[in-house]
C-alpha cells in the first residue's frame, strides 16, 4: 500500500523551466569565474 504524498512531487522539479534557468545560471558563472583567470587555477603573481 503507497502512502499518499500531499504537496509537490519534488522528484520532477526537472521539468520547472526556472529549475533549467537557473542551473544555466549556476553554470555560466562557474564557468566564468573558472576562465577568468580569478585564482581558480593558481594564485596571481606578486
């Protein structure tokens, strides 16, 4: 017997287009922030 689950089913949180908007986001400034050159791979010469 399945329990019933009042409220949203936050296993298809995949199909929310804000969920996609903002893993783009979190993506773009990862990958900014990484090719920036800003201590992501060594630090700045002094």
């Amino acid at each position: 017997m399945k329990s019933q689950h009042r409220g949203r089913d936050w296993r298809r949180i995949h199909h929310s287009p804000m969920f996609w908007i903002g893993l783009v986001m979190c993506m773009a400034a990862i990958t900014i922030y990484v090719l920036s050159d800003d201590l992501a791979w060594r630090p700045g010469a002094r």
